[in-house]
C-alpha cells in the first residue's frame, strides 16, 4: 500500500515533465469512457421505454388484425379495410386456446358526433367488449363502465375519451349526458382516464366506446370485427400463442398451405422496432466512437509510458540495484499506466452518467443507469491502460543498473 | 572466520557484437566480515565491473563466488534481487536519489522490495536520517540538498535493510575534499558498527580511510597491502 502511494507520487511527479501528452491520453480515454457510458444508458432508457410503451398499449398483448399488413413502424396505423375476422374467430381463440387470458374483439370506425350545436366530425368510434379496458390497458376515470348487459342487450351508451369530452362539454361533467353519434342518440355512462398518444402518434383520448354489438347491430350492421386484442396468460406465453392463433385462425379461414394469411398477428415488438433500429445505429457508432477514441488514448499512453520510461532510467536501475525484481518493475509501470487511462475514464463515466441523464430527461425518457455500461466503461479503460502499459514496462525490465552506473559514473 | 565475499579465480568478459574482451582475468579475494577495504586501479582496469561483481550486480563469466556462503553464480535475477536487497547496500559516485520523492522516501525505497517490511521502516530511517545529521531536511526532495548531504541520504538508504556489505563506488568523486572527509568518516564510523565496507578510488586520500587496500591493473590484482 506504502509502495504504491510512493510509487504514484513518483509517477505522478514524472508526469508532470509531460503535462500536454497526459492530458491528451486521458483526454482519449475520457471520450471513450463517456461514448460507452452514454451508449449504454440511453440503450437501457430506450429499452424501458419501448417496455413502457407496449405496456401501455396492454399488458402481455397480441393483436390480431384482418388483412395483411406490409409496413411496421411508428406511423404505420394498424387499420386495414379487409373484413374477414369474425366474432367466431374471437370465441374459437378464447375457447380453445388456454394461454388466452382474455381476448377482445372489437371493430371502429369514425363517425360525426353531435352534441346541441357542436359538431365534431369524425371521431373513432370504438365497439368494444367488456374487457377491453383490462385487455387494452384504458381506464375510467369517472362513470361507470360497458358490462355484458350493455352489450346483450345493445343498449346505446357511451364512454368518452378526456379529449373529446373537453370538445364537446368543455368543463361540464359528461356523465349522463346524451349525445348523437351519427344518427344514434348514445347516453354517456363514463369518461376514460387520459392516455396521451400511442407509438403511432394517435391521440388515445379523442375517442369514444359502445358496446360491440351496439356498433355491429346500429353503426356498421356488419358480423365482421377491425381487431381482435388477445391477452396472454403470462410474457412468456406470448410468442406461442402468436403461432396457436395464426394456426387456428389459418383452419377457421381454410387457407391452404402455400396461400397468404389474410389476417396479421402483429408483434408489439416490431412495431416498435423502427425507433430501436435507429437507437442500434446510435449504439454502433457510439461504440466506433468509444473503440477509437480508446486506441487513441492508449496510443497516447503508449508513448508517454515510453518516454517516462526513458526518463526514469536511473530510478529504474537504482530501484533495480535496491532489490526490486523484474517484475515489480513491470507492475509498477502496468499501474501507472492503467492509474493514468483510469483517471480518465473516472472522469468519463461521471461525464457520461451526468450526459446521458440530461438526455433522457430532454427526449423523455426514463432514465436509466446501465451498470452493464459502466462495468465495460470501466473495464475497457483499465485494459487500455494495461496493454499500453505492457510494451514500456517490459522495455522497462531491460534497463540494468550496471549500465546506468556506467554510463554516469 | 568465514569470508563474507569469497572469489575464486573470477572471470569477467564483455561480448561487444563479435569481440569479446576479457575485463577481469582470474580474481581471488576474500573479504572478511567486518573489514574495510578499498579497491584502486588505474581507469579502465575493472575495479567498477570488480564492485559489480561483488555487488551481485552482475554474474561472473566464470569463476567461483560465494555471498555470505552462497553460490551466485547461476541464480536466476529473482534470487539476485534479494541477495543485494538484503545483504548488500550501494553508495554510487552520482548518489542516484529519486528526484520526485522526498528525502526520507528515497532511504525508505529498499524496504519497498522487502517481503519482511517492517512496521518501524519509517522510525528507523528518521533515526538514520538524524545520524547523519538531514533529519531536518528529511521532507525536502533531494534538489534542495547539497552535494555532501544528498550523498549522506544515499547512506541512508544504503543501509536502510540493514546490509552486512556496504558498496561504495567513488562515492567522493563529485565532492570537495573537505566533505569527502566527511563522507569517509561517516563509512568509517559504519564500518566499526560492524558494517564491512569497500570502496572503490583512485584518490590515495581516500584510500587513507580503509583499512586494507586491493590494487587491480589489467583485471588482476596486483598488490594487496592492511595496515
Ligand atoms: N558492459 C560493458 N561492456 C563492454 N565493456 C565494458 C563493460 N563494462 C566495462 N567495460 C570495459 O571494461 C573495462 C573496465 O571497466 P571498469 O568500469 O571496470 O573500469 P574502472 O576501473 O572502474 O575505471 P574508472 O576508474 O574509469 O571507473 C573498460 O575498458 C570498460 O570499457
Ligand atoms: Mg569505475
């Protein structure tokens, strides 16, 4: 312990002879460390909002979409004006799957809504079932909510979403108000909780909810639903059941082998996976940047090892002639070599924890500390530090008191 | 009494690309506990590559040599490091203090290659650092010291592990006369505490202090004359 502080003194004393050198050797790994350290959290911060996000939508929630869908992404609505998925699809899963916690078809549409002079001219109309709000993950606020009976007997109510009601009410509480929606005077029962938008950018709280069989009966006079929203048993049920229900449904369509699917079981994920795409790219070269930034700050080490080496010939060789061995030499100058990049890569990981907060904080993140990103950050400038250090201490091993006597007197 | 230092027909020759030149051509010497010697010559006839030896170092080419009744000749540098760690002290003509530690940290580095650091390290390099009189100059970096001074330090330092040998290889060579007297009594004051000391000169003034002196010309001895 007594050995190392003396030793980093003297280090630290010699490297002052090379002020400008050191600063741009832990300047490299200062840069390297932050690039990891950032990279890592605003990863973790992506992940958990993508997590958030799906949640949102519904927990454990596939959903299955008439039509074909070609493009995913953040702005790909999932809308499709094929008509062939059916209530009977929707009671096959919930009876015959049993990873299907709950499942909830449900058809839309826009509709103008009216309400004494206001008129407000297409709003998405939702019918729903009961479940939905636990299956879709909507809550209300005030009110009461759609029960079976609603639905049985296709009474026509209404829950409606904070923006439309604000439309429509203003400040007025809307609850058994009746408004008419196209041409069918609904009474509303209860107003949503706000959900802000969804990946897509939709505004989740400009819309309004009746009873499925009230939409299919009175609004569309159609047997066929949009979606059907099945919610899995647990996560780890979810990628079976994606395959069950394709299967089953592939029966219940009568769709042949080498024939196409006509309904989509759309992966959460992949919606997703544009932003993630984007935030990989990021990764990638925020890891160039670190790779290179940390080659420069060993090169940098390199030479300055080298030339400290070279100007400590003397104390090498005394402590040689005192009693060191080959390798407390070569410890000594692994240590300080790896004591100068881990100095800057201290100051990087702070630089980088503080950075990648602020970022988080500006895109609306959560936040999100990657340990995994600091133990690399960490472990990448120490090794950095050791193999710049690894050729001058070995160089170091060579120096021989005999030779420094001689060439001084 | 067994010697302490004990060569037996020592060989040293330097390989310089494809000559080889014959430095020391077939030493015997021994050297007895306690004794004082000094080794002169003219330059150039190996009294440093002679030290060297007896220092450990380097190794013979040939020969037989035996440290405080051990073989040196093929240890490995392991085993090297710990013979001069813990028999041997050096005083160099260039004192060789670390510039960028202190007084005190320079006479404590031995004891930094010592499995066996005791835990009064410190208190016993004081109290060397107060014999030679630099107790008060013990946190100053070595610069600020004389030349008479920084050689004391290295004194210090050379007997910081308690060594039976002290090697001291022109150690007035950068020093007036005056504190060249001071530096010889000062061996002389260790050497009858017990300590064997060799110096290596071609100063007869300083030669004056020991008690034995070796001449070496051509890389033999040849003259040996006590007092
Ligand atoms: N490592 C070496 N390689 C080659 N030649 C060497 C080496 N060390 C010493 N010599 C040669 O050996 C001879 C004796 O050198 P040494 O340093 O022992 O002399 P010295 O008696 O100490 O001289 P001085 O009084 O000048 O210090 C010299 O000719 C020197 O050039
Ligand atoms: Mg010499």
């Amino acid at each position: 312990m007594k050995r190392t502080l003396l030793n980093l003194k003297i280090a630290l004393g010699s490297l002052g002879n090379f002020k400008l050198r050191t600063a741009l050797a832990v300047l490299g790994v200062f840069f390297g460390t932050l690039s990891l350290v950032v990279v890592g959290n605003l990863s973790d911060s992506l992940a958990l909002k993508t997590e958030q996000e799906i949640a949102n939508l519904g927990n454990n929630l596939i959903i299955v979409v008439s039509g074909q869908i070609h493009r995913y992404g953040p702005n790909t609505p999932l809308i499709s004006r094929a008509t062939n998925l059916t209530l009977g699809d929707a009671e096959a899963i919930a009876i015959s799957l049993p990873a299907a916690a709950r499942v909830s078809p449900s058809g839309f549409k826009a509709f103008p809504v009216r309400r004494g002079n206001t008129v407000l001219k297409a709003i998405a109309v939702n019918g729903v079932t009961p479940d939905f709000s636990e299956v879709r993950n909507f809550e209300i606020a005030e009110g009461s909510p759609i029960t079976e009976e609603d639905d049985r007997l296709q009474r026509k109510v209404a829950l409606i979403g904070r923006t439309t009601a604000e439309k429509l009410f203003g400040e007025e509480n809307p609850v058994g108000k009746t408004i008419l929606i196209w041409r069918v005077p609904c009474q509303i029962i209860g107003v949503m909780a706000e959900k802000g938008a969804d990946i897509a950018g939709n505004d989740q709280d400009n819309q309004l909810f009746i009873p499925l069989k009230t939409f299919l009966r009175n609004f569309v006079n159609l047997e066929n639903v949009n979606i059907i929203y099945v919610q899995a048993a647990s996560v780890e049920a979810i990628d079976p059941l994606r395959g069950e229900i394709e299967a089953l449904l592939r029966v219940r369509h009568g769709i042949r082998k080498d024939m196409k699917d006509d309904f989509s079981v759309v992966d959460l994920k992949e919606v997703t996976a544009l932003k993630s795409q984007a935030m990989d790219l990021i990764s990638v070269l925020g890891r160039i940047a670190a790779a290179a930034s940390f080659l420069i700050g060993a090169l940098g080490i390199l030479s300055i090892m080298i030339l400290i080496v070279n100007e400590r010939r003397v104390e090498i060789g005394i402590r040689r002639a005192v009693g060191s061995r080959k390798r407390d030499i070569i410890l000594q100058f692994l240590m300080e070599s790896s004591f100068i990049s881990v100095s800057g890569g201290a100051i990087g990981m702070a630089a980088g924890l503080l950075m990648s907060l602020a970022i988080a904080r500006v895109l609306g993140y959560p936040s999100s500390i990657s340990v995994r990103g600091l133990l690399t950050a960490f472990a990448a400038s120490v090794a950095s530090g050791i193999l710049a250090g690894i050729y001058p201490s070995l160089k170091a091993t060579t120096i021989h008191p005999v030779d420094i006597i001689r060439s001084k007197g | 009494m067994t010697p302490l230092c004990l060569m037996e027909d020592v060989r040293k020759t330097f390989r310089m690309g494809d000559d080889a030149v014959e430095v020391l051509k077939g030493i015997d010497l021994a050297v007895a506990p306690g004794e004082f010697a000094a080794i002169m010559g003219t330059s150039g006839s190996g009294k440093s590559t002679l030290m060297n030896l007896i220092g450990c170092l380097d190794v013979p080419t040939s020969g037989r040599y035996l440290l405080a009744g051990r073989e040196v000749l093929g240890l490995q540098d392991d085993d090297l490091s710990e013979l001069r760690n813990a028999h041997i002290g050096f005083v160099f003509q260039s004192f060789y203090l670390l510039p960028y530690a202190t007084v005190l940290e320079n006479v404590l580095l031995p004891t930094l290659y010592r499995e066996s650091a005791k835990d009064h390290a410190e208190d016993h390099a004081i109290e060397l650092l107060r014999l030679v009189g630099l107790e008060a100059r013990m946190r100053f970096r070595p610069n600020r010291l004389s030349g008479g001074e920084q050689q004391r330090a290295a004194i210090c330092r050379a007997l910081m592990n308690d060594p039976e040998l002290l090697l001291a290889d022109e150690p007035t060579g950068q020093l007036d006369s005056r504190t060249a007297a001071e530096i010889m009594n000062l061996l002389a004051k260790m050497n009858e505490r017990g300590k064997t000391v060799i110096v290596v000169t071609h100063d007869p003034a300083i030669a004056a202090y020991a008690k034995r002196i070796i001449r070496i010309r051509d890389g033999v001895i040849v003259d040996e004359q006590a007092d």
